[in-house]
C-alpha cells in the first residue's frame, strides 16, 4: 500500500516537469522566429492561417462560413496583386507561428500603413512573440500607422493598445470610426 502522501507527490511531479517543459519550449520559441515574405505559390497556405484567425475572430464579430465551409476573405487576391498591400508568414524552424497581412486602407490619414490581419497561433501566444512581430513590423514601415483592433475584442484591444503605447512611448492618437477605436500614430 502507497503512502498517503504519494498520490499529491506524483501530482506535484507531474505539474513540475510539465511547467519546466513549458518555460524550456517558450524559451526557444521567444529567440528562434523570422518574418518571411509570402510568395505567390505559397497564397494557399497563407489562406489557411488567414482562416485560423477569421474563426478566432468570428466569436467577436458577425462572421459566419459559407456553404464551403470557409469564412470569405474578398480582399484576399488582392494582396498578390496590389502593390500596397504586403503579406508575411511568422515562421520558427519549419513550424508556421502566424501570420500579418498589411495594407493601405486608412481610415484617417491620407497615406501609410495598417494591420489588416494578424494572427500568432494559440500555441505561441503570451510569449510576446506577437510584440515582437509587431515592433519588426512597424520598423519595416515608417510613416503614419493605423491599427484597428477587431470590434468588440476586449484582448486584442488590450494587446494593440499595449503594445502601441510602449512602441511609440505614449505618443498616439485614438479614433473612433463608429465601430472601434483605431490607434493611430507615426514612427519616422
């Protein structure tokens, strides 16, 4: 017969060894990503991530599948085709992290750049990953920016407005559309 203190022992084990793994994987996860470019042969699997984050969105917004069973993206070509709009895939090794979608669709300013889409898949998030993405991201571009975190999304307010507030020192404006706060500030 076990002691009567084994059975909390070996639950105590277990929850240290599976935390240890955890902080040993993010550890790796948080010095080994890159952003890469998405090629024209590779827009099949940009729409898969981008379908990832229109189902994580979709308990926010009104966005529903349609008989295909995917969430319809209209603007989707067009950023294989338009010169203002730029796609990235967020890669560690050969594991796909995320993605970010970037165009010119301000609602604001007359020229620069905003986040259409972002996604860090639920295994690599709460890592700062995502901040880090952003930062290289908006370094890529200097100029005005426009974020407009997905209405209704509490966390992803929270995550834009952080992250924009340390990113530019306080210094930014926030707008409302009629729908949502945009964040809207200038790195040059």
């Amino acid at each position: 017969m076990k002691p009567f203190w084994f059975k909390y022992w070996t639950k105590q084990v277990k929850f240290i060894m599976f935390s240890w793994y955890n902080y040993v994987w993010k550890l790796v996860i948080k010095l080994n990503y890159e952003i890469i470019d998405v090629k024209q042969e590779e827009k099949e699997k940009l729409y898969k991530l981008l379908q990832y984050a229109l189902y994580d969105g979709s308990q926010y917004i009104d966005n529903d599948i349609n008989e295909d069973c995917i969430f319809e993206y209209r603007w989707f070509d067009n950023y294989f085709t338009d010169n203002d709009r730029n796609s990235y895939f967020i890669k560690s090794g050969n594991a796909y992290v995320g993605m970010v979608m970037v165009n010119e669709n301000l609602k604001f300013n007359k020229d620069g750049k905003c986040i259409a889409e972002f996604l860090i898949m639920p295994r690599f998030r709460r890592n700062h990953i995502g901040k880090k993405v952003a930062y290289e991201i908006f370094e890529k571009f200097k100029g005005n920016w426009e974020v407009q975190p997905m209405e209704n999304n509490p966390i992803a307010h929270s995550f834009w407005k952080n992250i924009i507030s340390e990113y530019t020192n306080g210094n930014y404006i926030t707008k409302n559309d009629g729908i949502e706060d945009v964040f809207i500030f200038n790195n040059k």
